[in-house]
C-alpha cells in the first residue's frame, strides 16, 4: 500500500451489533453511530434506530434533557441547547448514553435479547458458567445424539 507522507491513517474497523435483531455489521471508526443508525437505550442495549419504540423521531427531548439535567446539572438545561434548539452534541451524545427505557423494545419485554436469553437460561440451569453448563450436559447425556433426542422432546 503506498502512503502519502505525513498522512497516518488510525482508523480501523470495528462493528455494531444490534441486540434486537441480533446482526452484525462492520463500520469505519471514523464514521459515528448516527451515520450507521445505531444507538443505545440508558440500560446500554444496543440497536439500530429503527428499533426504537415510535422510532427515534418520538423521543421527547424536552423530558429527557430535564431527566438529564436533573441527574447532571442540579436541573440547569441550559447547556443543552444552543439558539432555542437540542445542541446536536446532545443529540449525538445521546446516542451512545442512552435513549429512555421506556421507548426501548427489551427493557419493554417486547422482544429478548441473546445476552438475557442466555443468562436467564443459566440461571435457571443452576450454572454460573458456559463451562459449567457444558459439565452437566455431559454428566446428564452418553452422546450428543442423546442430547439432540432430549432437546426435540416435548
Ligand atoms: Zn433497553
């Protein structure tokens, strides 16, 4: 690859992986969460925009920023906006800190995520550990066709 001099190049891909729908996807680092269309609600699930209850449009910012302001800045909201409008660092920032729980769809119990799916199963396994799980089901099945039959069980 031929560099120009005194160009570097730090950025590198990473990826965004949406908790509702369970997708990945690879993004430049250079590029923020608003471009791609992901956010995060305030309990960090993260998600594409379009999995926003009413979608990210219905976000009451008024409500939210006073919770923000309350939580922060003893109730002064005055550095959240700029000429009568959201500063678009709030909106940007909200991003990443998390919309309110209401409008999102796992806190709702509208859908599971993988990670909760998961540990909730764990949990009523009696197991702490992946490696955990895999020493009950091997002490409970002589083969994994055994454990297959058990899974398709009624
Ligand atoms: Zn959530």
């Amino acid at each position: 690859m031929k560099t120009r001099e005194g160009f570097v190049s730090h950025s590198s891909t990473t990826s965004f992986t949406c908790e509702v729908s369970g997708d990945t996807e690879p993004y430049h680092d250079s590029i923020g969460w608003s471009e791609i269309g992901a956010c995060a609600c305030e309990n960090g699930h993260n998600m594409w925009d379009r999995y926003i209850i009413g979608g990210w449009s219905s976000i009451d910012w008024t409500e939210m920023i006073q919770e923000l302001a309350d939580k922060h800045d003893n109730g002064d909201t005055s550095s959240y906006y700029e000429d009568g409008e959201v500063h678009p660092d709030v909106i940007m920032e909200s991003r990443h800190e998390g919309f309110p729980a209401k409008f999102c769809p796992i806190c709702q119990f509208q859908v599971m995520s993988e990670n909760d799916e998961y540990a909730y199963l764990q949990k009523l396994a009696g197991v702490k550990s992946k490696k955990e799980l895999l020493v009950q089901v091997k002490e409970q099945f002589q083969s994994y066709e055994e454990f297959q039959a058990f899974l398709k069980e009624k």
